[in-house]
C-alpha cells in the first residue's frame, strides 16, 4: 500500500546536506543527492487512533499510517525507516572514498532488509506470525553484521538504530535498549536522528515497565524543538497514566491543549481530559 509524503519537514531533511554530514561524518565534497526513494511515504491517521498510537512526527508533516497503527505497536519505526532509509542510502551513494565501498554497501544491503521486513503488505497480510519474526530476525542479523564488521565506521551506529527498531517490534525491550542507548549515548546533539532515538528507547523503557526511565526519556522531547514537544507531552501524560498519577496526566494533557499555535494533538488531549475528569 503506498503512502503519501511526509510534509515539508521531511522534504527539508532529506535534503539537507549539513544535516546527513552531521550524522555520518562524510566530507562536504562526498554529498550526492540521490533520487527520492519510495521510502518517503506516509498518510493522515484518525483521531481516535492518536489515542493509542506510538508516533513521532515533523513539524508541518505530522502523518502516519493509519490502517498499520491499527495493527502494528511501534508504528513510528516506520518513520525511522523514512528518515534513516533516506540518509544511509543518501550516503551509500554519496561516499567516493574506497575504504568506505564495503561499510556503505553492507549497510545499503541491510537497510533493504529492514525495509523489507517491515513493509506493511508483508506485515499484514502474513498468516503466521512467525512468518514476520523471521523476516525480522533475517534484517537483524544483517545489521548485526554491519556493526560487527564496521565497528568504528558510522555505519555501525545506524545498523544498530535499525536493529533496535526491530528488536522494539518484536516487543523484546530487553535487547532493544541496549542497542538504542548506544546510538542516543554516541549521538551528538545536532544528530538529527537523536530524537527518534530517545523516543524509541522511551517506548523499550516503557515496555520492560521501567516506567520511570521512560518518563526520563520523554521529557527529553519536551526540553527539545518545538515541534516535538506536544508528542513528549503526550507520551509523558500515557506514562503517567500507567502509573496511576491522574493529576500528573491532566497537567500533561493541558499542556498540550494550551500550546499556541495550537498543537495537531489538541482535540485528543482535550478528550484525554474530559474522561480523566470523570
């Protein structure tokens, strides 16, 4: 199923030059800017699945598959694999040096695994769900090997990104927040991934129960741009929820439903708050 572009955010992203150097270190002189890939894909979910969802989202392009939050827990490895897909092939394509060839090429091959793995018609239409295990524990390896074999090489921290993703999928939180506290603790504070990886290692903290470490995590959106803020505000009001703070929740919630401009999550956090008000 084809998605629709994830806004102007991501459009400014994938094609900036400053911001895919920052990550991966690759000399100005290196950058290419490739094709757009059909991993730039996305569409409008509905209100009433904000209430449960995962998600993350860009300033002026906050959208996500609807029918595949429905069904899948981590949807927002789904934005991962847009803006992580887009920057390591972007820079597969884009390093001319020799010694790179091997690393870029392992970790092209690898991201195509991922993305394979998680394509939602693969995802949903399977008849076992060992059958999408598999296809999972196939990409892990691959980005396992990335980082094993080009340990100091950049390469390796995006691998491991990925991999912790999948790990997140398969609910196994316990292997997945290793690897995602490597990538947050090595990020610098320009990475423009870093984010989406403190979210992701919010949601593994959130799903081995270590509820404190999550709210951790997800106050780090809050303190962060802007256009994260209502979604930290939203992850930190579920947590809180879950550990049976109400009011901590309803001060959550308000402050979303106080942003000016107002935020795209309004509506559900004044929902949130009618029936935390009962």
């Amino acid at each position: 199923m084809a998605f629709s572009i994830l806004g102007r955010g991501l459009a400014r992203l994938a094609s900036c030059e400053e911001m895919v150097n920052c990550l991966l270190d690759s000399p100005a002189a290196a950058w290419k800017k490739p094709p757009v890939t059909s991993a730039k894909r996305g569409i409008k979910k509905s209100q009433k699945e904000q209430d449960v969802a995962e998600d993350q989202f860009l300033e002026q392009g906050r959208v996500v598959v609807a029918w595949l939050e429905a069904h899948v827990p981590h949807v927002g490895a789904a934005i991962v694999l847009v803006l992580g897909a887009v920057l390591a092939l972007e820079f597969a394509e884009g390093v001319s040096d020799r010694k790179d060839s091997a690393a870029t090429a392992a970790l092209a091959d690898a991201v195509e695994a991922y993305e394979k793995s998680v394509e939602p018609s693969v995802v949903l239409t399977s008849t076992s769900a060992d059958t999408v295990e598999s296809g999972y524990a196939r990409a892990r390896k691959a980005l396992a090997s990335v980082a094993k074999d080009f340990e100091e090489h950049p390469a390796a921290r995006l691998a491991q990104l990925y991999e912790g993703d999948l790990y997140l999928r398969s609910q196994k939180y316990e292997l997945a927040e290793p690897l995602l506290n490597a990538y947050v603790d090595t990020a610098r504070a320009d990475d423009p991934l870093l984010l989406f990886a403190v979210e992701k290692l919010g949601y593994a903290f959130e799903g081995a129960g270590k509820l404190d470490e999550a709210l951790g995590a997800f106050e780090r959106l809050i303190s962060g741009p802007a256009y994260y803020r209502d979604y930290g505000w939203k992850h930190k009001a579920r947590v809180l929820e879950k550990k049976g703070d109400r009011a901590g929740a309803q001060a959550a919630y308000q402050a979303i439903a106080d942003m000016d401009p107002p935020s795209d999550l309004k509506s559900f956090a004044e929902a949130r708050l009618k029936s935390l008000a009962k």
